[in-house]
C-alpha cells in the first residue's frame, strides 16, 4: 500500500472518529437522568435505534474473524453472518415484554428488568450482573485489540498508542454522555458500515461475476502454493459443512440465531425504543442493516478466495488478512471504506461493552448490595468507571495476546448463559420462579470460569462444539427443573402489572 493511501485511509477514519466524538458531546445535555444516560430509555425511534443495535453487535470478529474463519475452513461460518433475521425474531419473542418493562417501572438497566421480574431478587440481580461484567470485558478487550493493532499496523505506531488515540477519544464521549451518545454514535458508525456494505458487495460481484465464478473457481483450482504457503481448494470447500465437522457446522446455524436473542446489545436495545408501536419497523431496520454488513463480511471471503484460486493474489499466509486482501485488490475507494468499517464495528462495539460494564459497577451491583445512592451520584460514578475501565481494558488487552484470544472467543456465549435464565425463560414462562433463575445462574457462573480455565489448558470439548453450548444447556436444564419444585415470583407472588406483561 502506498503511503498516500494510508495518508487518506488514515485522514477517512479519523475523519469518522471525529464525528463520532462529535455526535458524543452533544448527546451529553440529554444524559441527565439515570434512565437516559444508563439506558437512554424511551428516547429514540426504529431507525437509530436499529442501526446501532446491528453496529453493537456486528463486531470487529464479525468483519475479520469471520473471513478470515471462512476462507480457511470453508462455508459454515456464512450461517452466523447472515443470520439477519434472528434480530427480527428478538423483537417479536421478547421485544413488547422488554419494552412493556419500561411502561411498569423504572428501567435505566437490565437489573432493572430483573427487579421487577424476579421481585428485587438480590441473589439473581449479583450473579447475573457479574456474568454480564466478565463478558462485557472480554468484548471490550477483544474489540479495544482489534481496531488497535489495524491502525498501529496502518500507522507505523505502536499498538498502545493507537489504542490510547482512538479509544481515549471514544473513552471521553462515551463518560460524557453515557448510553444517549452511545446509541447514537453506534447508529452512525452502523450507518458507515452499511454504505462500506452496499460498496464492497457491489464491488464483488463486478469483479468476480458472481458465486457462479466463485464456485468454479474453487473447485477446479485445486493446490495454490506460493513459496511455503499453500492452500488447498476441492468441490466440497463451499459444501454446506466445509471442512468442519457436521455438528460443529450446524452449531454455527443455531447459536447466532438464538444467542442474538440474548444478547445486551439486542437487550437494552429495546426499551431504548420511545414508541412500542414502532417495534416491528425496529425489527426489520436491524435485520435489513446486519443483513448487508453481514453479506459484505461473506463476499469478501468469497472474494479473496477467487482471487488465490484465479491466480490473481498469492495465498493468505494469515487468514484474517481476507478482508483486507480482497480491498487492496479492489483499490483505494474499496480500502477507505473497509477500514472505516472496521473501525466503526470495533468502536461501537466497544462503547456499547464500556458503558454496560461501568454500569453494573457504579448501579445495578450497589442495588443488589442494598446501598442507595442518588441517580446523580450514580451518574458521575459511573463516568468515573468508564474512564478506569476503559484505561484498565487498553492496557490489558494489548499487553496479554494469549488471554485476549481466549476471551474474545468467550464473551458470546458468556452473556447468552446470563440472558437465558434471567429473561427468555423468565419473560416467556410464567412459572420461571426466582429460585430457578437464580440456581441456574450459579450454575452458569461457575461453568463459565471452570470454561475459562479449562480454555486456557488446552482442554478440548466433547463433540467439537464451543464451550458454551453444553454451559447454556445446563443453564437453561437447572433453571427449569428447580423451578417446578418451587414458586418464588410467580402466582400470587408476581406482581400484577408484570403478569400482564409476560402475557403479552
């Protein structure tokens, strides 16, 4: 890449980090309740709200990791990308509930949604807010390393100081502002990722002609060396299993689908909402935009794999280098936007991740403790944290490689295994009692750290499949069975108003 087109890329990205901060500080005079600045509650319509819920959760794994997965193993990975319609299905299973919530009582954060639910249930509101806390962490650290090291690389710096750079300046508008300015800066780096979409995906097709060529191209290419690499293609690459095994193929089409479901980003999302009539246009702006950034991440695997097959480009020593492979050969209207994107993902993935752990700090965990501490006091505490967090994240995550991967790899099914129990079990079955959620989030807790440990040993799982999906079952399995032995906040021990929401 020549130096003048790192000179725009850089100048284009910066360009967008600027607005961003922008947008951040003007956001700041509506971030004057707990309930605007911790969960911007009722403040937004269908599109902003869409946007950055898509932004929130098509990460930077999902522009780099993915390609990067499917160009070396093959086309299962394309279910989790274009499993678009899960958003949709989110609103429709659990979005009225979650937003009826807000219309029944004082909601500013998830914890909020499980006082009300589970009866000011401290147990569930303590363990439940510290599994959000270690999978929101492992998503910022894993997000804080990726937009890092693409611009230290870019730049010619260092890791840390690119990351000092550009999440210092998203650390300041996400304190100043909280959860207002992170919606909306969230809805506008989405909005960069749905153009940088709309380009690439025009792009490929004019380039290679379409998956007719691509799917030809694979299969007759056959071995591709260029000195010690070597890359292998066959008929059944782009099969639907690759070269994964069956069932860790077909946990790919499950778990996205049912884990956006339970994800924060999707979660509070939807009494960020101001009208709930408007909760289907909701649905399908979030499915429409993650439909496009998640084709883009498609078609550039498929792109970069044309283009070794073809002979164009020498085989990716790195894999993840896919997507940037695929925009350098397309030229620099194809680079400026793509590492724009990929900025934009990283950040508001970020932001969203920063203030949610901050939150749990300075609001839901002293709740559950039984302080009470005024809105305004957990408003400035809560800046305070996004500062320490977020400068504590940066350091962490480009000082420890080896934990950083693993964790970036954890925090989906983290949050899926504190979510299910607490909210689609609990919001969708009248007879989920508190004692249930609550044993099943023991469960979850200490199944996730034994995860964590095991991870980092080398331990390999049963079958192949992630970690998470045998954590969720038993999540899930203890959550039901101990709540048929016992009634806790449920019958006449649930509220009224909350039983008419659950029967919505």
């Amino acid at each position: 890449m020549s130096s003048g087109a790192k000179f725009l890329i850089t100048l284009f990205s910066f360009g967008m980090i600027v607005v961003s901060f922008l947008i951040g500080w003007w956001a700041k005079k509506k971030a004057t309740t707990a309930e605007s600045y911790f969960g911007s509650t009722g403040l937004f319509g269908p599109f902003i709200v869409g946007l950055s819920s898509m932004a929130a959760v098509a990460s930077a794994f999902a522009l780099v990791g993915i390609p990067g997965i499917l160009y070396s193993t093959g086309n299962p990975m394309t279910y989790w990308m274009l499993s678009s319609a899960a958003f949709a299905m989110a609103y429709i299973i659990l979005g009225k509930k979650v937003r009826a919530m807000a219309e029944v009582g004082t909601v500013a954060s998830l914890g909020d949604i499980a006082d009300l639910r589970y009866n000011n249930h401290r147990g569930i509101k303590i363990i439940m807010s510290t599994i959000i806390f270690i999978g929101s962490i492992a998503y910022l650290a894993s997000q804080i390393k990726a937009g890092s090291e693409l611009f230290s690389h870019l730049l010619g710096l260092s890791p840390m100081v690119a990351g000092f750079v550009i999440f210092g300046i998203l650390i300041l508008y996400t304190a100043l502002s909280g959860e207002v300015g992170g919606v909306l800066t969230q809805a506008f780096q989405g909005l960069v990722m749905v153009v940088a979409g709309i380009i690439i995906i025009i792009a490929f097709f004019t380039t290679t002609g379409g998956f007719g060529s691509v799917l030809d191209a694979v299969a007759t290419a056959g071995t591709v060396t260029d000195g010690e690499i070597v890359k292998e293609f066959n008929a059944g690459f782009l099969d639907a299993w690759g070269i994964m095994p069956g069932s860790v193929a077909a946990t790919w089409m499950l778990i996205p689908i049912l884990g956006t479901v339970g994800q924060p980003q999707v979660l509070t999302r939807m009494y960020a909402l101001k009208d709930p009539r408007d909760m289907p246009r909701l649905g399908l702006y979030a499915s429409i935009s993650h439909m496009i950034v998640g084709f883009m991440a498609v078609v550039v695997a498929y792109g970069a794999m044309y283009l070794v097959a073809k002979g164009l480009i020498p085989p990716l020593a790195n894999p993840d280098t896919a997507i940037f492979a695929f925009a350098d050969h397309l030229g620099l209207y194809a680079q400026l936007f793509v590492y724009a994107a990929i900025l934009a993902a990283a950040m508001s993935t970020a932001s969203m991740f920063l203030t949610l752990s901050a939150n749990i700090i300075a609001r839901d965990l002293p709740s559950a403790l039984g302080f009470k501490i005024s809105s305004e006091k957990q408003i400035n505490t809560s800046r305070i944290f996004i500062f320490v967090i977020g400068i504590l994240s940066i350091i962490f995550s480009l000082t420890s490689d080896s934990m950083v991967a693993i964790l970036g790899s954890f925090g989906w099914g983290t949050l899926m295994s504190a979510t299910f129990p607490v909210f689609i079990i609990g919001l969708l079955w009248d007879r989920a009692t508190s004692e249930g959620v609550f044993s099943g989030l023991v469960v979850s807790l200490i199944l996730n750290v034994v995860s964590l440990i095991l991870e980092r040993r080398g331990f390999s799982w049963p079958g192949g499949m992630p970690w998470y999906v045998n954590v969720i079952t038993a999540a899930i399995l203890v959550t039901v069975v101990v709540s048929f032995f016992t009634k806790g906040a449920t019958g006449e021990d649930l509220d009224e108003r909350v039983k008419m929401v659950i029967d919505l």
